[in-house]
C-alpha cells in the first residue's frame, strides 16, 4: 500500500514539474540585452562623475551648510536629466541657523611668534574680528565624579574669565635620534613567536561604589561650563 501511494506521488509531482521543465526549456537569454546592460556600465557610467562632485566638489556636506544645499540643487538637477519625475526637496527644521566656516587664523605671539594649527568646530559662532587674549590651559581631572569635576571648575572660573582656554593637557613629543633596527632581536623574536601561553580566566570586575562621568559627559559639561564663564 505505501509503495502504491509513493509511485501515485511521483507520478503527480512529474505532471506538475512538466509545464515548469518546458517554459524553462523554452526561456530565451536576450543575449542583446545584456550586452547593451554592459555596454552601458563601461562606457557610460556617471559612477566617478558623481563621486567627484559629492566628494570633492561639493564637500564637506555638513547639515545647514552652503555646501549641502549646492549638493541638493546638483543632485536635483543631475536626477531631472535622467528623465525621472517629480524630484523635489522635502525640507525639516533643522532648529539652528545655516554656518560655514569662512576664515580661520591662529597664531601665538608671545613669548614666541608662530601660526598654530586648528580648525573650528561646525556651527561655531564667529568672533567679530580679530581677538587676542592671554591664554589658559584648563586640565581637568581624570575620571572624575561630578562632585570632583564641578569642584575643579568652580575653582577656576574666575581665572579663565577673559582668556582663550586651551583643554587638555599637552603632548610632548620626545626626540629620538637613535635609528630604528632593522631586525628583531633574539628576545623580541622569542617573544614575539614563542607558544602561546593560556590565558588565565579574569574575574568579574565589581560594580563600582562612585560613578565615574564618560569621557562623553565631562565634554558636554565642560562645554557648557565655558560658554556661561
């Protein structure tokens, strides 16, 4: 009875897969289509021609920036060229006013004379005209609490008042005149090769009793900090 049913069952899935067999025997490769698809790749392609514009002609691309609205009427008007309909700008309120970063200088005058490298962070305001101001370099604490943080801050708002603060401590670069090997030595080699040895498990750190700020919140709350001081 089983092998009666089974032979029934193949029977009918032969019937069925019959019509699929023949319109796929029957399938045509339009062999002059794809050589028109790839024709059209290599020898028209606008690929690099749009790279080109959005990367180096019209960037950076920041949000409220001359820059980014230049980019939207090329791109409208590239879009509109290629025969599609009804392209538009769908604008939002962005909440701050449009910035571009027109002219910055910086230079130290005393107690050496040198231009400094830096560069302004989008949608800073301005300064009218040229400032010169002594300078102060704030340094706050390492991971610290927002007790600790508030603390170092309050201590120096008075002395900040009036000054280009420079944040963070300073990097010194050393001087080093001693070249480079051009080999590994025998005991970087071993190291370096040796049998990996098995790690030990660690063990799950604790919760820590204080709440130590991000480097994320010490940033925001030193921003804040220095606009209202």
């Amino acid at each position: 009875m089983m092998l009666r049913r089974t032979a029934v069952f193949l029977l009918m899935f032969g019937l069925v897969s019959l019509p699929a067999l023949g319109q796929r025997a029957q399938e045509r490769i339009d062999a002059d289509m794809n050589t028109r698809i790839r024709t059209e790749a290599d020898r028209n392609s606008r690929i690099m021609h749009t790279i080109h514009y959005l990367s180096d002609v019209y960037s950076p691309r920041m949000t409220g920036t001359p820059n980014l609205t230049a980019a939207e009427n090329w791109t409208k008007t590239e879009l509109d060229k290629y025969g599609l309909e009804n392209v538009h700008f769908e604008n939002w309120d962005f909440g701050f006013p449009g910035w571009a970063n027109e002219g910055l200088s910086v230079h130290a005058v005393e107690p050496f004379k040198a231009p400094l490298v830096a560069d302004a962070m989008a949608w800073t305001p301005g300064t009218k005209g040229a400032v010169t101001a002594e300078t102060y370099n704030l340094i706050p604490p390492d991971n610290p609490t927002t007790g600790e943080l508030v603390a170092y801050l309050t201590s120096v708002s008075k002395a900040i008042r009036g000054k280009i603060v420079l944040t963070g401590r300073h990097t010194i670069t050393p001087v080093n005149f001693t070249p480079s090997e051009l080999r590994m030595s025998d005991a970087e080699t071993q190291k370096t090769f040796a049998p990996e040895r098995p790690r030990p498990v660690p063990s799950p750190t604790p919760t820590p009793l204080v709440k130590r700020l991000t480097p994320i919140e010490v940033s925001d709350q030193l921003d804040r900090f220095l606009i209202e001081n």
